[in-house]
C-alpha cells in the first residue's frame, strides 16, 4: 500500500509535461484544512489532493501538525493548489510500536504500517473530495471514521 500512495505521489510530481514557464502561470491559491481521526486532532497525516475532472494542475500534498492543521504545496514548492475539483487520499503511516516514523525516512523503508482504513489512501476508493475556489480556501474539514 505504501509503494501505491508512493506511486500517485510520483504520479503527480512527474507528470507535468506542461514548460516551467506554463507551470509559473498557473495561479494557486493558499489552501488549508483540518483532519481528525474520530473527532480527534492528529499530527502526521499525510493528505495529498488528487485534480478531478478539468482541474488544472497536478494537485498538492501537505502533512498534518499537531493540533490537525494542513496546508497545501503544490508540486513546485508554492504554498497551495490551482483551484477546482479534488479527490483526497490520506495516510498516517507510524512504527509498529505506534511511535513516530523518523523525518529523515520513507515509511516503506523502515516497515512503517497505515493505520488508517486502505480505502483512504486508494485512488478511486477514498469516499473524500474537496472543491478548493478561486482565492483558496481554510475551512476544509475531514473527520475519518
């Protein structure tokens, strides 16, 4: 499962074909939110938005601190997303004795477990989407059950 939310994520940062010039173009907008775990703020979550439909871009990811918080980067470093239509996929990957996975290392690579439901962090199964309008928005909530 890790190596397939890896893949989306490579997904993303790997298909711009448009020019860096293109890319600078493309106006995004400061994008926050919100995700608890069965009402409970959780740091560590990785969110990561998915364009839909004829959203421009390739989507933005972001990780939750400590009291829930994300924000958006997009693919090249700048603080939000284009706006539009987004499927949401999320992760919360720890050690398997629940401690925290080290910064300086991929989950995968030191046999770190999702402890969300797989439905969350499957393209196409994940029941989340968000609309983020022109100007961004920080209000989006997500409470997963």
């Amino acid at each position: 499962m890790a190596a397939r939310i890896l893949c989306i994520i490579g997904l993303l940062f790997l298909s711009a074909c448009d020019s860096e010039t293109q890319r600078d173009e493309l106006k995004v907008f400061t994008t926050w939110g919100t995700v608890k775990i069965k009402g409970k703020a959780v740091p560590g979550v990785s969110v990561v938005f998915f364009p839909e439909g004829t959203t421009k871009g390739q989507g933005g990811r972001g990780t939750t601190d400590e009291s829930g918080k994300f924000m958006l980067k997009y693919q090249d470093g700048r603080d939000g997303v284009p706006p539009g239509n987004y499927s949401v996929l999320f992760e919360h990957f720890t050690m398997p004795d629940g401690s925290k996975v080290p910064e300086s290392e991929f989950p995968a690579d030191v046999g770190a477990i999702n402890q969300l439901p797989h439905k969350y962090s499957e393209f196409g199964s994940s029941p989340f989407k968000a609309t983020v309008p022109e100007g961004g928005t920080a209000d989006l909530e997500f409470d997963l059950k």
